[in-house]
C-alpha cells in the first residue's frame, strides 16, 4: 500500500512564540510537509538557535509569495491588522489557511473595526470558519479560511458552550489568567522577568479584544449576553486559566450530566471534579475543565485550563489543519 | 525627658510564618520588648536558624503560662481553634491580645461553628473588635482583644469599603489570587514546590472559610450582600490580590472622589490609576488599589493587592497593637 | 506482516516523580506492554489523579511479587537500600531489570558501605551494568541488570568523557545545579515552595553521595581523579546543569574535534557552541553539551544540561531497556 | 542640641535599577537631602511610577549640571564608559562621588583599556579608592571619589579576604549564580521572562569583566593568582551566590578561627555553618557567608549570598556614603 503524499506547508511569521511552536508541530508531523518558514524579524537565523528545545533545523527566510506561496496549506502567524493583506494573497493562490491572528475571528467587519483597526481584507470573513473544533468540526473541514480562535476564548468558550446552549445564561464573569507567553516574544517592560516576577496584576482593564470575540460565540450558542473579562499576567511561561462566574436564569441544570454529554468522545477536553491546574496541560492540545456549583449563591462556577501556546495557538491550529485535510484530528499533536 | 517604658510582649506561635514575622517586626519595635516566643513544634530552636532573613537572635519555648503569660500584650498566632483556649487564659491574666487566627473574627458564634467547629470561648466573642483600622481604628483603640482579619478579607473589605458604605452592591464576585506562604508552613503535596511552580488554580471551591468573615464586614458597612469568593494559588512567595466584580443599583457615582475622600490621609492604603501588582506591596502594610467602571456591562471593578504576610497578617497585627498601646500608627511597620 | 509481541513490563515505585514518568513512557511505548503500577505509598490511588499531566489510567498496587514480578522486564524505582533486595528477587524469577537507585552503581561493595549502608545484594553486582549507553552500549544490550546512572553523574559523565578518555585531566571541580523535581516527591521544609522561590543554595557539602560514582566512572574512562563535587537548588522544577571546570595535562587538545568525534551518530548528545541551558533539554532525554577553553588559566570549562527526570533518570531507563531488548535505542522517547 | 544638617546629595542615572534603590535610600536616610534625580531615559516620568514600591516622589530630570551638580554628594549610576566623564565634571566642582559603574574599579589604565574601552578619565584613577568598607574602610573615610566595587567581586572578595590575606592560595575558581536584576532593566531577549524562566545558563564564558577586578583586589589582599570566574543567570529577581573552590599551599588553617577573626565586628558580614541562601539575605546589604573544607580533594570551599541590587551596588553606595561624611555606618540600610 503507498504512502500518501505529504501536503506541502509553510508557515508565515516563525520568529514569534507560537508560528515557531506550529513550525515544530508541522516539521514533526507525519501528513504534512513543512516547506518553509518566513519571517519579518531574524531573517536567516535558523530556527534551532532562536529556539533550541523545538530542534527545527530550517532557516528563517523573507516573505518571498511565488516561492513560500506554492503550497497547499499555510499557517499565518502575524499580528492582527498585518494577516489580512497576506491571507487575502495567499487564498488568491488556492492556498487553504489557518491564520492565528485576530484579524478573520470578527464576523462584522464594523465590529473588528471598532475594536481593531480598518479590516484589509473584508470580502473574505463571509468565508472565514471559527476555527473551534469541538463547536464547529464540520464547518473546518470544508473551509478554505480558518480564524484560529485567541487563547482566552478558546479556553472560556470550551469552559461555557454546554451552559451557553441551554440559553440560560444571564450573567458572565470571566477572571482569566495567564504566563507570560501569551504576550509574545517582545522584549518590554511588561515582559522582562524582573517586573513579572513574584508579580501579578490585571491588564487591559476594562476592554480587552477579546471580549467581543468572547460575546460573539456565546451569542452563536446561545447566551446573548455582555460579559465582563478580566486577564491577569502570572509569573509563569505557558498556562492559561478561566475562572468563569455564572448567573443561570434557573438552577436545574445536572451540571455533570450536561458536561458529560457535551463533551464525550472530545479528545481534547477532559472533565475533572477538581479545579484544573495549567500544569496539568501544559505541552498538550487538551483543555481540562471542572464546574462546580455555589449553592449559597447560586452561581455555576467553570474552571477552563490550557496551554496558551498550544490549544490556544499552534497544536489548535494543527488539529484544524488535520481537519481540513481529511487527517485523524489528533494527528501530530497528541 | 525620659524614654517611655516599653511594653513587654510575648508571642505565641512563632514558629509559623506569620507568627516568625510578628515576632520580628516586635523585635526591631521602638516601643514594645518581645519577652518570649513559643511555639508548639521546633521548641529549643532558634528563630534566626529557622528563619534567617528575620535576624531574630530569639528561642522558641515551650508554653509556659505563667511566665510567659506575664506580659501586658500578647501575639497569638495559633491556629483556630486552638487559639481561643490561650485567648482566654491571657485575658483572664489581664494580657490585651491581637489574635491572628480566625476564632474571634465572626461575631456570631453560630456563624463560626457552621463553618469551622464548636466555638471555644463565645463569651470573648462579644469583646472581640475586628482589627482592621481603617475601618474600626477607634474601637480597636480601647479594645483588650483585637481580632486580626484574614488575608482575603483585608484586601477584600479596603477594596470594597466606599462602594459597601453607598448601600448600592446588589452582587459581588471576588476572585483572589495568592502566594504560597498564605498556605502556611506546613509542608504537604501542595506547597511542595513542583506542584506548585508552573501552575495556577482555584482551591476551596466553592466554600471558602473567608467567605462570611467578609459577607458580616460587608454587612457591617451597609451592604447585605452573598458574595462569590474564590481563591487560587499563584506560584509566587507573598502576595495576595482581590480582583471585585461589583453590580451596583445604579452607576451614578463617581468612584474616584468616593475612593479619594474614603481614603484621604490614611497611611497604609494606596490608590493608583492602572490595576495595582503586589510587587508594589511586597513587604509592606500596604494596601494598593484601583477601581474601574465597565462602561459595557456597567460593573465596577476594584483591584486590591497586599502582602498577606503583612498586612494580611504581621504587620497589620503590629498595626493594631500600636493603636491599642497608643503609640503611632506607622511605628515599626513604615 | 505479523507485529511483533510487546514486552510485558512492570513499573515498581511509580508512585515517586521518576517512577511515574517512567509508567507514563512505558504506557504509551510501542514496544512494551505496561502491566502493573506498584507504591509503597498511595496505594489504590491511580495514576491520573496523583500525575494528571502523564495521564496514565492505572491504579497504584501493593507488591504482589507472584503478579508483578511475572513479566519480562522491570523498571525499578525504590529508594537505595530498599531496591537490593526487590531486584534480587525479581532476578531470581529471570526477570531482566532497569534499576534507578543507587545499589548497583558502585562496582564495589565496600565503596557503597561507605557512602551509603550495607548493601542487600552483593552477589548481583558483578553482573550490573553501568547504565549509561553513550559508555557502555554494548553491554547494556547483554545486561540484565541495568543500574541507571544517578542525575549528576549522567550530565557529569557525559561532559568529561571525551576529555577523560584523553587521560589528561588532572583536576575537575564539578558545580552543579538542580531544580527542585531532583530532590522527589517528598513535603519536606527543602522542598516546599516558599523555601525555594527566589532563593539558591548549595547542598550535600563536601560530600554528596554522587561523587564516588561519578569518579569510579571516569577512572573507567581513563581519569583517575578526586573531584570536588558540590550540587545546588535552584527555583525551577525540572533541569539540571552541571559545570565541569578541568585542569589538563597539556593544552594542545582541538576541543571541538575531540567532542565532534566522540559524539558524532549519538541520538541524545547535543554539541553547542553557546553554554546551553536546561530550558533546552526539557521533557527530553537529550543532553546539550558545550566546551570553552579558558586561555587565560588554561583550564576546560565544559557545561552539560539535562532533564533530571529525563535523561537523569526516566527516559534514558527507557533508552537502557530499548537497547537490552532489542528496539529501536530512541522508540517511546523522541 | 541642634539637629546636623542632612548633606544634600544627588542621583545621577536613577532610571535604572541599582539607581533608583540608591534614590530610595537616600530618600529615606536621616542624613542626606536627596536634591534631585536625573536620567537619561524616562525624563519626566516620576520615580514612583516606574518603581512604585519605592515609594520615592520624585521627577527623573534631564542632567543639568548647573543645578544638579550643586551639591555636596553624588552618586553616579551610568554604564561603564559614560560615567567617567561625568564623574570629572563633578568632582571639578568639588563634589565627593561614590561611583557604581566599572571606571575607576581598575586601578591601571591598560588593564581597564584592556577589558573595557579607552578610559575617558585616568587622571583619577589615582584618587579614587575601592569602595568594599570591609576591606578599605579607612580609606573610604578619606576619599573623595570611591568606586563602588561590582556585585560579583563584592560577594567573591568577602568570600575569599581571609584566606586571600593568609598568602596560602594557589588556585580559585568562582562559580557564581545571579538573579535577572542584575542584568539590569534593558529589556532584551536575555532578560525576557520565557527565557530565564525555568532555566539556568552560564554566560561571559570565559571572559567575564568582572574576571580583573576580582584578580587585582585579591592581589590587593595578598593573592596572586588568575581566577576562573563563571557567571550564570537564574530564575529569581534579586540575589547572588558565588560557590569558591579554593586550593591552598598547606591545609593546616582553622578556617573557623579565621573567619571568625576576620569578620569579628564585622556589621553586615554574617558567618553561617550551613551553605547561605540568598533569600536569606535579601533587600539587605548583609554578606553571609560559609567555609568548608573538602578533606577528600584537599579544597576549601566558600559560599557568598548577597543581594545583588543591595550589597552588590546600591546599600553598599550608602555604607560608602556614610563612612565619607562621618555617618553611623549603617544608617539608612539597617
């Protein structure tokens, strides 16, 4: 019996946190090709000197689209704002996307422009898919273009889509938390080790972008509802922690029992009756939930655990891949 | 002009964290002289062998009540339940206390045994002042016993004073975050450091024993409210921040100058306008906060960050014996 | 094609950090058939609850040598002292044995009794192999008895071997450092995390038990020499660093030849040029080497980064039982 | 009586970390009258906004000589090479300096010229005097210019003063551990949180600048003898060890007796039998130190904890300042 060809793949933006860790994942994965990696900074350093625990012996090169571009799948890697002009390129080539920026997750243009900037590429968010697998498994496999979701949402909707489409909720906290990957490879104030340290505070207070993210797919499954999401920066490098607080019109819900059903068969999420720990995910695609109710208040509180820079970024983006390309879904990643 | 006598005082559990702390902040005092140390493990060891950064040049003792009961102030840092027993014993001696453990902080006693155990000794419980000054500065200045607020419920109770004292909270959730320390001394599989490096996650879920300290304090301001209070363990030595989801029936107020006059000229609480790190507050009596209005979903949100050892613990205690001994306020902890 | 049969395997003491990694690497192994878990502690706990992120669904047994002991190989992970007589019993039932702790590394009895105590089963150590496969690679694939190399010694051994094969090397200080995972599972006041955080610290000195292992191995290489050997604890949870600082006889060595040739075609040896750091090996069974000559002294620094619990210990226990059965040397670990 | 007068003083480069603590202190001291602050990043920012838990309310000022140089003390805080010059114009107006940069540690030119650049003051190389007061006390009273000696050299020469006086050493190798501050605030991949987290590095490797300073000021003391100085970087904040390996002509010293001799009086030396963390020196301008002897290689070895940020610059500027202008010794930093 042959072997099925590889699906040849580059990936775009290399020289940050997560389009380095996606390049490893491709670079080890048995279906897919990695034929390049483009950068805008460190052009010709080699990956496994920027970083050294991904092994990843390819050198970093500058965009070059009738080179980079002649693939079947691409990985975008860039800041939001700077992604859509290279997806709109790319998807005029055939080349089937994930992209891990902002800039295609925003159904509404208006609404990406009221909390980003003017959108480059607006003709193509009609067939942009929310790159969610365990909501929209279906629609991934047919796309085209995928809007890798953020690591907040990933992590918060995993954590409410069971109690979002029962349309009970009334009210939404969300406190999040997370290490310092998720602010990327800049070296700033706000990074270096020194200020993170022994340290932990709130930032992007009270706007972060991706509270509409967050509102936008709880409305699809069913909460119409504003929430209020608060990040915390930890002294930790990869994990993410939701702590969602829920006001349900009605308490008789069996909360295990619509947790369990909601989720069987996922492989990626798993129930626990203990808060989770980011510890307990770290390095893994897998999003590890438990929910607990508070009697005296009657609020369902839901604890949602990843490793940002996996399901929240680059092993999601992979499991998305595999989708599109008719791959097991765990394929590389588990 | 001659110096005031100091007033000799004995601490009673040094050997723990909190109780180590006290014992060195009395130590360095101006104003009191620490007469002894007990403990109820590492009897015969050294404080400065046990603890060398404190530099107290002390031995830890076994109990002995008559000698070391023979003091005018005492620190007692047991746990509860076993503190209200030796509370007794020195009040019937004359001593005036600041109890650091939670058993005189609930003025119900009903309320104390439905979350913690069979009270021992209820009729202190109506001498017992809550020792948070900037709340109740003049009752603990005549009071003979001084209950010390936990941690959670000092960062809780300065962040939501103003707010609790206008009547308007309709609904509270507070998400807490704290160092390990806060889980004491003890060493066991979750202060172990490889569970805990690396790692975030909730505890106590959903019943924490802070909870109705902090629901009776808020009461006590003006508001009559359940609270949503959950704790987590961040890897990181002292520290400790409240993050408070406030609803309010309605949103009239201007909560800078409501915050501004609520705290005018206190020496230990600190506003600031971007959300407080406790970085800022490390080793200090400080209480650092900032608070926010949620245009979107109409919450307000206050930060609130201490260090738990210190003003959740050693150094409000020192606070409060100060104020009961007339001395300054600040003396010894600034 | 038939596949071929896997090796049953029994983990004993997989309750501790090294015996749990070595069941979760064994649990997913292509080659190894993954029978039994055994404790000593936590019996009837299971695997997954005490270790979620290794997620092996086992239950924690008490030995049962008549079912545990009927397979065809054993990873054993008691502490010294208490692996003797458990190996010699499953020797006795033909049953062929990776051990982890320190019984079988010095060759000689009477060196054990100094460093450690009476040793339980002398008469296995004539037939013990030194379990470092970059030395000892054939007669590990003989063995029947694995001693896996302690932590220090595995990083030690493999910077200095192609200086000790030189026979040049006149003196070697040794300064290690470990995070905390190397010290076990064990509460302890050393390990809990207020102890460790934002601290460092030498331990064992002048005379950690490592020392005589590490020098029996390299007068087998060549070097007969005293070192000085001193380990520290730093505040990470897995990595260790070891750097060797080495007077030869004679300076005219090409370093980089010498270690290219010694380590060309080895799958787990990395050569930098830049000192690497622990960051770059873990969760892996690589050790990162590099070698800097010192003109000004003429002394050889050579530093070498290991995962402790990898390559100090789990994983290269799975290298040695690839090789003594016949697999692929990498298989289950890559 | 009447009060002294405080000495007014100013700060130049208070941007940076050993700076800023040095404001801090000298805001604090009952001595001097801190005039002003300058830098040459962040003018017009306040100090307690860059460093809130400094508590200093004071604006960074562009250098104005004219109105900053009106003083009576300075202290200097610029990288190496900029500080000279500033330091002539200052002492040109008759201000007495303590100095943290590199620029007159080096008492010869040529030396300096040789690790650093071309010296941009060497006509007062002569007058300036090695700021470590354990050593130079009575000097420091005299001078007019002291060069506040680098954070490395301090812990290493405590470490080694006694037996460097004995003229018995033959070999040294200095193994030392740092915490981020010390790589200063620059933010830059080094010092971002995800690279130092978790990890442990050498670096300067083998030529660290801090390698003559340490060899001349042994020489200084009675040891002639080249140094191999390794520096590496660890996952803390503030802190610094120095682990020494010492071969002597002759073992027949009483370390104890000589340790204890050298450092009878000694105000922030501390002798510890256990090896001394630097937790348990932190935010202090103590030295803690151990000696042990290695009877198995002949080695004596020494551990040196300080805080870098303390002791390693800023405390130790105030100890100078202090013993300059006839000040307690220890005022401001006990």
């Amino acid at each position: 019996m042959s072997q099925p060809l590889r699906v040849p793949v580059s990936v775009f933006g290399a020289a940050g946190f997560t389009g380095a860790l996606t390049a490893r994942l491709l670079h080890g994965h048995p279906s897919f090709e990695l034929q390049a990696v483009t950068a805008r900074s460190d052009v010709g350093a080699r990956l496994d000197e920027l970083y050294p625990h991904h092994r990843v012996p390819l050198t970093l090169e500058e965009l070059d689209l009738d080179r980079h571009g002649n693939v079947e799948a691409a990985i975008v890697a860039y800041p939001h704002g700077a992604a859509a002009p290279l997806v709109a390129e790319l998807r005029s080539r055939g080349v089937r996307i994930v992209d891990l920026s902002a800039d295609f997750r925003l159904r509404d243009a208006t609404v990406y422009e009221h909390w980003y900037d003017e959108h480059q590429a607006p003709e193509l968010l009609e067939e942009a898919v929310y790159g969610l697998p365990e909501c929209y498994r279906d629609q991934i496999r047919d796309a085209d273009l995928v809007a890798n979701p953020g690591c907040y949402p990933t992590a918060t909707l995993l954590a409410l889509a069971p109690l979002a489409r029962t349309g009970l909720i009334e009210d939404v906290v969300i406190d999040a938390k997370s290490g310092v990957s998720g602010a990327g490879r800049a070296a700033t104030d706000k990074t270096h080790f020194v200020t993170v340290d022994e340290n932990v505070s709130a930032y992007g207070v009270p706007r972060h972008r991706h509270t509409p993210e967050i509102e936008q797919e709880l409305q699809q499954l069913g909460a119409e509802v504003r929430v209020t999401f608060t990040p915390h920066l930890l002294p930790l490098d990869q994990g993410e922690l939701v702590s969602c607080y829920v006001r349900l019109a009605g308490d008789g819900l069996d909360l295990e029992q619509l947790y369990g059903d909601a989720y069987a068969g996922e492989p990626f999420v798993e129930l626990a009756s203990a808060p989770p720990g980011v510890r307990d995910v770290r390095d893994t695609n897998i999003c590890r939930l438990s929910v607990h109710r508070d009697e005296r208040t009657g609020r369902v509180i839901v604890f949602g655990a990843i490793d940002n820079l996996w399901k929240g970024a680059a092993s999601q983006a992979v499991q998305n891949l595999n989708l599109m390309f008719g791959r097991p879904e765990a394929e590389g990643i588990a």
